[in-house]
C-alpha cells in the first residue's frame, strides 16, 4: 500500500513490505536512556538520551534505566519507549544549517535497515505495528507497539536552543510530522543495541504515521468514512482519536 502524502516534498514510501511476517526489518544500532538533569526555565529535563553499553530491562514503563522529569507529559504505559529515524537530524541539520547530534532530542531507540528494505520513518511504519527485538524464537525477547505519534513540544526548542538561535523548530518539527512515535510493550524482556528487529504484526497497513499528522494537521474536513477506520484502531491513544473525530465533514 503506498502513502497517499509526502513528507518533506519526498516520494511516497511503500509501507506494505510484499513480504510474510515475520519479517527483519531493520537491526537496532543504538539503544539510549537519560538521566534527570537541570534543564532551561528552571526546569528538570531528561531529553538528552546517552548510549546504553549493556543489555537494559524493558517492562510497561519503558527502560530501566530511563527518567523522565516531567510524568504528566512524558513517560508512562502509552508513551514507553521512543523512536525517532536519524533522517529527523538530517532535514533539522539541513533545513536550519546545524549539527544536531543524535540523542539531542530524546530518543530511546535508533535503527538501520537491512537488505535494502525502507527505513523505519513515519512513511513506512504504522499505528498498531508490533515489532520483536531479537531472534523470533526467543521467548524473552521485548516486543513493542505503536500506538501514537511523538507531540513535539517547547523542550525541543529549548534544548537546540542552549547552542542556536533558531526560532521554534518544534513547530517546523510538527508540521513535517517527523517527530518519530511511542511504544507500548506487549512483552517485557531485555534489549541490546545490535539485536535484529523483527515486524511481527501489521493490523492497520492503511495507518502510516505520515497519513495520521496530514490528517491532523490538515485545516479541511474530511468525509466520516475516511475518519471513522481511524477511530476503530483500539491501540490509538485517545488524545489522537479526539482531533480526528474533530475532522469529520459535517455533511
């Protein structure tokens, strides 16, 4: 199935692999957590993600080794584990003429396609995808679900902020929709850089996370029978089910 949307004046990418699941998608090249740390505005922040050189516990609230400073907004069963494609700091670095390193802006996970499959980016993964770290056969192994997109917000501004003067790239960031996305764990386990990741299910192939930001940021309306499949993804967390619902054409 193709994206109907490009992201960044991109072409579409293919998000129906043509291939049986399991498949190995991509290997993970880096797993990150941060500590709390003081932040701007007087604030604590744990947005700046370090390499993990030892396999790391993974339960319902994400890494073990992982903080969050601010639990209202960040953290918990719907927002877990963070991924977010290196292409981010590539159109960031590009578009804004900087050197964002990666880890800057709160990620959890970094992967690398294989086999010249796609990269896993906000064109080619999907609400309600469960992948598998590890080989397939291992019953320990973490797996992860999709379940929203990442909401960047002002800690993205002030974190690039403390080195450029850049205006506001979490609006930029937001309208690009290439913020990367949330897990849920499905299965506890332990995850290591360098393990194979494995896409074990794909329920919604329609649901690419670059069609859910142009649906939620696009200023028109749209019929309900494009609207309501959305609505019917039980794993979509509520918040996003709310601006689409607001979407439907009243007719």
């Amino acid at each position: 199935m193709n994206a109907e949307y490009t992201t960044a004046g991109e072409p579409p990418a293919k998000t129906d692999f043509n291939h049986p699941l399991p498949l190995h998608i991509a290997n993970l090249t880096e797993v990150r957590a941060g500590k709390a740390m003081p932040f701007a505005r007087e604030q604590m922040s744990a947005i700046d993600k370090a390499p993990i050189k030892a396999p790391v516990a993974v339960n319902f609230m994400g890494l073990s080794t992982d903080e969050q400073a601010d639990r209202r907004h960040h953290g918990g069963p719907l927002k877990a584990v963070h991924q977010l494609p290196t292409a981010t700091y590539e159109k960031i670095n590009n578009e804004f003429n900087l050197k964002v390193r990666i880890g800057t802006l709160g990620e959890n996970l970094t992967t690398e396609a294989i086999d010249g499959l796609l990269e896993m980016d906000e064109r080619t993964v999907c609400i309600g995808d469960v992948f598998h770290y590890g080989n397939v056969e291992d019953s320990d192994s973490v797996q992860l679900r999709i379940v929203q997109p990442r909401r960047p917000c002002y800690k993205i501004n002030d974190q690039i902020g403390q080195f450029t003067k850049v205006p506001n790239i979490a609006a930029w960031v937001s309208k690009q929709g290439i913020a990367g996305w949330y897990f849920e764990v499905v299965r506890d386990g332990m995850i290591d850089a360098d393990l194979p990741v494995y896409l074990i299910e794909r329920p919604y192939p329609f649901a690419t996370l670059e069609k859910l930001w142009q649906l939620a940021n696009s200023k028109e309306k749209f019929a309900a029978e494009q609207i309501e499949p959305w609505l019917a993804i039980e794993c979509l967390e509520n918040s996003w089910k709310q601006v689409l619902q607001k979407k439907i054409r009243k007719d």
